[in-house]
C-alpha cells in the first residue's frame, strides 16, 4: 500500500462503528444493535473489513448500513450486504409466548427463562414475511457459539429434551 492508502486504511479503522451502537429502551440490558468487525483482510489491491450487522430494530440495522455506506464512499471504497436477514422486533403482548410459558411451567414445575435478543433467527425471516407473524424461538443453553476456543459451540443436552417436549406439547 502506498502512503494515501495507508492513511485511508487508517481513517477506515479509526471511523467505522464497532460493537454496541444502542441499547433498547424498553427492555433493560438488551443491546438492541450492534456490529462488529469479523475479519480484516488485504491483498495487492484491496483492503476488505467484513462485519456482522444485528438489530432488533429494522430501521437501526438500516441505519448502520447507510453509515458505512457514507463513510466507505467517502474514502472511495464500496460496501456490499451479504446474508443479510430482518430484524425480529420483540412483542410486548404475545399469545404464543404466554401459552408457552404456562406449557413449560405445567411441565417442569418453573417458569421459564425468557429474553429478547438482536442477534438472526429464524423468527426474524418468518415475521419479515407474514407481518403480524407471533412466533417464539425455543432452544437449548448454548455456550461458546461462533467460537474456536473450548472446542467451538457446545450445548446442554438435557436442555434439547425440555425444549422438544414443550413444543410437543404446544402442538
């Protein structure tokens, strides 16, 4: 790279937004968008920043992108939207969510723990396609996901089967 690159490189990663952008008003301790940088690489040509972009709020998660859009056009780079997904904006009133609550508690005796979150589930495809959509994302304790230390992503096991047999019985 020659000196002008390097100093654009430089401004690039000075400027450009990382890690907790909002937090939601209405639910306390829920980050309601984030972004962060993935994976930086360069060849001969180009330097690439690949960034993760989540949201509960569609319109924050637009606002994001219009951000780096701006700030890459302003420093004569492009930016480019792949495996995007809606956002799955949280329901204060849910029938589904208050049917599978009372299915869980009936069945192991406590309530159970329910939380919002930003990051891509299936809900936020499905709701993004049929507006109105009431649906719940039901799953096991998950822990390390999405890295490569302790063995990569691992699970309860135990919490697979409370999780199946809540939705058998909801059916």
């Amino acid at each position: 790279m020659d000196r002008a690159s390097t100093e654009r490189a430089v401004c690039m990663l000075t400027c450009l937004p990382n890690g907790v952008q909002a937090m939601s008003m209405e639910i306390h301790g829920l980050v309601q968008t984030s972004l962060n940088l993935g994976i930086l690489a360069a060849d001969q040509t180009a330097l690439t920043a690949t960034f993760c972009v989540r949201s509960s709020l569609g319109s924050q998660k637009e606002m994001l992108h219009r951000r780096l859009r701006t700030l890459m056009a302003q420093l004569g780079g492009t930016v480019s939207i792949s495996g995007d997904y809606p956002a799955w904006e949280y329901r204060q009133d849910s029938s589904l969510r208050d049917l599978m609550t009372e299915v869980f508690q009936e069945q192991y005796g406590r309530k159970p723990k329910i939380e919002a979150i930003h990051a891509g589930v299936e809900c936020g495809i499905l709701s993004g396609k049929l507006p109105g959509l009431d649906c719940v994302s039901i799953g096991p304790n998950l822990l390390d996901i999405h890295t490569r230390g302790s063995g990569g992503d691992r699970l309860r096991p135990a919490g697979v089967a409370v999780c199946a047999g809540s939705a058998e019985a909801v059916k």
